[in-house]
C-alpha cells in the first residue's frame, strides 16, 4: 500500500522513499563494504588496489535478480552481494567481507539511512515551527475560546494555543538530536560483535576510521545485540507522530463546521465529497491524523525488537528490517501534512468572536 503510486504521496514523502528505497539500500550496504574496505588498505590488512577495485563497483554492476535468488536462500541479503562482488574482483575477491559480518554491514547502512532520514524529519518539523511563527505573530491579540473535557472553558490568547504546539514540536526536535546523538552507530565488530578477527588495536581502529568516514558515532564494545539506540529514534519518531496527531486532530476539530475558526485555503475540487457538492472537507488535518497515529503504533512495535537472544537474535533483528523504514516514511508523510496543514490554515477571526459573544451571553 506504502508503494502504490495512488497512494504513495498520501502515507510518506518522495525524499523520504528515496531514502529507504530498495535502490538505496543496496547502495548503502555497498557504501559500508567500501568504506570498510578503505580503512582497512589504509592500516596494511588488505591491499590498497584491493580497496580501489571495490570503490569502482556500482549497485547497478549488480544482477539484482540473483541478489533476490540467493537471498531467499540464504536468509540473508549480504551473503550474495558478498558473492558477487568477490566475483566480479576476481584476484582481489578475497579481500572483499574482510573478517566482517552481515549485521556490520546491515546495521551500518542503516544508521547512515536513519542519519538521512532524520534529517528529513528535521527539515520538516522546522519549517512547520517556521509556519507557526508565522501564525502566531498574525495573531495580534486574537482571543478565542478555551475548551477542555469538550466543553467552553474559558477566553484566552491564539497566540498560546499555537505556541503551546510550537513549543511542543520544538521539544520533540530536540529529542530527536538527542537520539541522534545515542543512536546513529557504526556496527564493526564481526561475528560476535568483539572484533576478535583482528590483533592488537586493530579492530577498533577499523572501528573508528570507518565511523569516521560515514559521519556516524561509535558504541563500545558494540550494539550487536543492544538495540536501545536504535530503539531510542524510532521512539522519538513515534513521539513526534503522537504530537502531529494531536495538533492535526484539533485543527480538524477547530475547522468543523459546528466550530468553524479555522478552516484550509480553499481550491475548486479540494476535499470534495461523491454525493455532497456543497461540501469542502478539510483534508490536510484529517490526513495528518490518521498517518501520524500510523507512524505512532509502528513505533511502538520496537520495543519488542529489543528483546535480544545472546550475541545474535535474527528472530527480533529481522522485525526491524520493517518497522524502522516504515516509521520513517510515515513519519515524513504526518510531517508534510502538518506542513501543508499550517501553510494553507486560514484563521476565522469573527467565527471566534462570535464564539465568545454567544458564551457570555448563554
């Protein structure tokens, strides 16, 4: 459903398909097997025109076809990229996967994903505070009703309601950097994450030289099988959707026809209704909504993903293989409803005040 042109645009963004995009996968394993390779001829453990001979194979040398066969075969994605790679190195095969391991190689590629995607997210939720702003200095010193436990409380400030979300958003912002800080890992260690194929100091050098070139922190010993950073940004993923939805469920609320003070620019044919001509649905809230909580209850499923077996449990690692794209995309998708939410929002000044009349007078 995520993938049908019909609907893609409704559930995720283009930039952030892009990024988990099974095209962009393969590149980024690729990307990890280079790099490894790099730093491993700049310490003298395999040679440099191994390394330059690995740099110059692209996804598309790749038969993506046999990478499906030998996947279903072997269970594992790597095994045959691995395979066709030392094929295609001839001489140098040998060097390729050096005393390295699939989930290094997996797991590395996707902190590199989830640093693109943050960044995504990130880009969004500052031009929605940036929408907010905006809002809130029209906003003058508009008054309009409080409402809480569904009832007409008491008058206060637009302005605070607005940055009462802004200040939210902004939180969960900050939250994300935080996870990003904890979570975004090189996984270099080999089969049992400790990096024992290598002498010495060796290891960790590979370690950090590859951290290095992919911008990525490092975790020590290893987070082979301690999944907490990565479960800590798909939880603040799932925080923000939680946010947007609350923010995206009030405007709806705001903009129904029994409130009416707030409402979306209106375009001919916009939130049109089958059989009711006169109606102009508010669609970029209503979106908004049901993808954050969709993004929301993916989230939440990581924590299961946590429960590690041992050294390795391909049991709960393989679950993150979806839920970690997935929470992504519709993460992007709630983002740039509230985007678009706030960038078309039109505020009814006189259906507030009429509001307020009507209360005093009750």
């Amino acid at each position: 459903m995520l993938e049908f042109s019909l609907y893609r645009d409704c559930f995720s963004s283009a930039g952030m398909r892009a990024i988990w995009s099974e095209q962009a996968t393969i590149e980024a394993w690729l990307k990890v097997e280079q790099v490894l390779a790099h730093s491993q001829a700049e310490l003298g453990l395999i040679p440099e025109a191994a390394a330059a001979a690995l740099a110059g194979i692209r996804a598309s040398d790749l038969d993506q076809a046999q990478l499906q066969d030998d996947m279903m075969l072997a269970g594992r994605p790597i095994v045959g990229l691995v395979r066709q790679l030392r094929a295609q190195l001839g001489d140098y095969g040998p060097h390729v996967h050096f005393r390295t391991t699939t989930q290094d190689i997996m797991d590395t590629a996707t902190a590199l994903q989830m640093k693109q995607g943050l960044a995504h997210v990130q880009e969004g939720v500052g031009r929605i505070i940036g929408a907010l702003d905006r809002h809130i200095s029209e906003s003058g010193g508009t008054l309009i009703m409080g409402r809480t436990n569904g009832q007409h409380a008491l008058p206060m400030q637009l302005s605070t309601k607005l940055q009462v979300w802004q200040a939210e958003l902004q939180r969960r912002s900050d939250s994300l950097s935080d996870a990003a800080g904890r979570g975004l890992n090189v996984q270099i260690g080999g089969p049992v994450g400790d990096l024992q194929a290598y002498g010495a100091d060796q290891g960790l050098k590979v370690k950090q030289r590859v951290a290095s070139s992919l911008g990525l922190h490092s975790a020590d010993p290893h987070w082979q099988n301690s999944r907490d950073g990565l479960a800590e940004i798909i939880s603040a993923l799932g925080a923000l959707c939680a946010c947007l939805c609350k923010i995206s469920h009030n405007v709806n609320l705001l903009s129904s026809s029994d409130i009416g003070e707030v409402r979306e620019c209106h375009s001919i044919g916009k939130g049109a209704s089958s059989s009711m001509g006169h109606k102009r649905n508010q669609r970029a809230s209503e979106f908004g909504e049901a993808v954050a909580r969709l993004g929301r209850q993916r989230a939440e499923q990581i924590g299961e993903l946590t429960l590690q077996q041992h050294e390795r449990s391909g049991g709960a690692w393989i679950g993150e293989w979806l839920v970690v794209p997935e929470t992504f995309l519709l993460t992007s998708g709630a983002v740039a409803w509230a985007e678009r939410m706030f960038g078309d929002m039109v505020v009814n000044r006189d259906a507030m005040a009429a509001t307020l009349s009507n209360a005093q007078h009750a």
